[in-house]
C-alpha cells in the first residue's frame, strides 16, 4: 500500500480508506491456548478507535477496508465459548460495514472478499512475467492431469481419498503424496514441475473450501479441476472469469463420491483445441493472480494487489452514488452473497441457482454450517504448521 500511486493522507479526497490493521498477524499469535478476551482484544480495541475517528463518520465505515492474509473462518467465531475458535472480528457491529480482504471468504457473509493467495513468483517487471507466460506455452505436458495433496480419512465428506485412487490407478496421472513423513510437497520445486508438466491439476476443497495449490497450478499453467464452486468460482470473482468454463473443468463432488465420474474419461473427452484456448486463458490470468515485488511496480499489467484496489474502490465508489440516488438496495439477503458476487454488470435480482445445494444453511447430510467451517479453520491451522499448502 506505500508504494500505490494513489495514496493520499486527506481521507476528505479519498476514494477508499486503508486501516493498516494486520488482521492475520494478530490472531495467528493466540489461535492455539489463548481465552477469548485475549484473542479479541486487539479487534475490539481497533474498532473502538476507528468509530472514534472523523473518518469514520462520513460514511459509518462502509468506505474501510483491511486486509486479513487468512481465511474468513480465524475471524467469525460465534459464541463467547472458550473452545470456540477464532475471534469475532467480522461479527462485531463495526466491522460489519467495512471490507476485509481475506484468501478464502464467507458465502454468506457480505463483508469479506476473497483475493487470490499468495504463490511463489513476485516478478519486479513487466518483462518478467511475459517470459514466464511464454515458457509456460512452450513446455511439454507428458501427465493428462495431477494431484498434490494427502487424504482426509477423518472427514466422510472429503473426496481427496478417490482423487488419488483414481490417480493412481491412471497411467495418465501423476500423484504427489502429501501425507509421508518429510513430504515432497513441501519443495516449491517439486510441486511446480509436477504441474507444470500437466495439462490438467486437481483442486478439490483444502482442510476449508480453498487451497493455495489452485494458484500454484494456475501459475504453471494448468487447468484447475474444481469440484467445489466455494473453492474458487463464488471467491474470486475479482480476478477470475465468471464464466469459469474459459479456464477450468467443473466436476461435482457427489459425482466423484457416487463414482459415476471418471476424472480421466472426462478430462479426455475435451477438445485438443479446446484443452489450448483453456490453457491460454489460464496463462493469460497469471499477472491477476500474482503479487509483483512491493519494491517495484508493473507497469502496463495488473496484478492481484491492482486488482482487489481498484474492485474495493468501484466498491466503495457505487454505494457512494447509490446513497446519494437513495438507490441502496433494501431487498438484499446476505445469507446469499454468493450469488450476488456471480451477477453480472447491470443485474440486480437473484433467484434459484444450480450451485443452491452446495450453500445448504444451516448444513444438511454435508452442507456447511458455521461450525464445520471453524473446524476446518482448525484443521488449516494445523496444516501451516506442518508447512503444507
């Protein structure tokens, strides 16, 4: 944010309004033996101070925005239990009308926005990432599809343990197990060469909805498989094609788990042509899911950080103007968010969606609940310790 062109220290000129609180860094000190007051504190103390301050009045925080490097679940605890996870930030009344910026938001929560996650390449120029984009055309791609990842034999609804038992049975899959002692998976370098020689990466749901691994991919190159639509299409609909099918394959979890899905057939039945136009789109997406080098600047691309800024600002700058026309919209429903982020310019009502079965509220025979969610922040919690992604 210091090197951003447009930064200013007049708030009255100010299209939006950075709170440099780091969200992340704050509770990712008290997740694991800390009570409930200490987890709190510094949120209950920032919001204390922001609605204090002339800013904040001029819009009651809804021009606000922080940026959190987790995932949503670390800041919606739901109850004042001490076993309950995370803290309550995004429930506080004030946060409620600011914008958090987080790698993996809420479907039915309005104030979180998902930006990608962070990968391993921050190119300092332009030139840098044309000859990236240009090497990744070029290579050669011997594995029809891949899977990096371990199983989840403690989660019935995981499918992970039938991705790699269809991997390896296929003579046409590389599998990278994740789960065996000191893992490969644990080398950038193994896991980019694994996906940079596929045409196709698996990406089914991580310890939450999200995994950094379909960045990864993307960066090499390679078509993200989703079986999700929270892993990525209702997340980052700043940065991706709401048309997902320019750049990804879709396939249903309970196709998986039915077993009437063959990954193999399925990715096999594409078009070599059409496998190319998909595999352009994702290389052409790169800069947009990238974070350039904070010391340098790009100059004719935008990268993820370009992105998300000027998203919070065509934000913050719309509810402007639909205050002032007394156009705010009355009828929205936030337990619905998600389909609201999939409309499209000029559209304003949501209906009944395909993807309805896989938002269920509260979570019915494997829908997602508020506490399942929080288990799964856990479970992401423990997997950065272990450094896998």
């Amino acid at each position: 944010m210091k090197q951003y062109e447009c930064m200013t220290k007049d708030s009255s000129i100010a299209a939006a309004v950075f709170v440099p609180f780091y969200a992340g860094f704050d509770i990712a000190r008290y997740l694991w033996g800390y009570n409930i007051s200490t987890r709190d504190a510094a949120s209950l103390d920032l919001v204390d101070w922001l609605m204090k301050k002339p800013e904040w009045n001029v819009m009651g925080g809804r021009d606000h925005f922080l940026v959190a490097g987790r995932i949503t679940w670390d800041f919606r605890r739901l109850t004042e239990e001490e076993s309950d996870w995370g803290s309550k930030l995004l429930f506080l009344p004030a946060a409620k009308n600011m914008s958090m910026l987080v790698v993996e938001s809420s479907p039915w929560n309005s104030n979180d926005f998902g930006i990608p996650y962070p990968t391993y390449f921050h190119p300092a120029k332009d030139a840098d990432v044309f000859l990236w984009q240009d090497r990744m055309r070029s290579l050669e791609r011997p594995w029809l599809f891949s899977f990096a990842g371990a199983p989840r034999p403690g989660d019935p609804m995981s499918i992970r343990g039938q991705l790699i038992d269809q991997c390896r049975s296929s003579s046409v899959c590389k599998l990278l197990e994740c789960d065996l002692g000191e893992s490969k998976c644990h080398s950038p370098s193994t896991v980019m060469k694994m996906f940079q020689s596929s045409l196709f990466c698996l990406q089914p749901q991580g310890d939450s909805y999200t995994r950094r691994s379909a960045f990864d991919s993307m960066l090499a190159g390679c078509i993200p498989v989703f079986f999700h639509p929270g892993s990525a299409y209702v997340q980052y609909t700043w940065h991706l094609p709401k048309n997902y099918t320019r750049y990804s394959v879709f396939i249903p979890e309970d196709d998986i788990r039915t077993r009437n899905a063959s990954i193999e057939e399925r990715l096999k039945s594409f078009h070599p042509d059409v496998v190319k136009n998909m595999r352009e789109e994702v290389i052409n997406l790169i800069p947009r899911v990238i974070y350039a080098d904070p010391r340098s600047k790009l100059e004719t691309l935008k990268d993820a950080f370009d992105v998300s800024i000027e998203a919070i600002i065509n934000k913050v700058t719309k509810l402007r103007r639909d205050i002032i026309a007394g156009h705010e919209d009355k009828d929205f429903i936030e337990e619905n968010s998600w389909k609201y982020s999939l409309l499209e310019d000029g559209q304003h009502t949501i209906g009944p969606h395909e993807w309805d079965p896989f938002f269920s509220k509260p979570k019915e025979k494997g829908g997602d609940s508020s506490s399942s969610s929080a288990e799964a922040a856990k479970n992401s919690w423990k997997s950065e310790q272990r450094g896998q992604n």
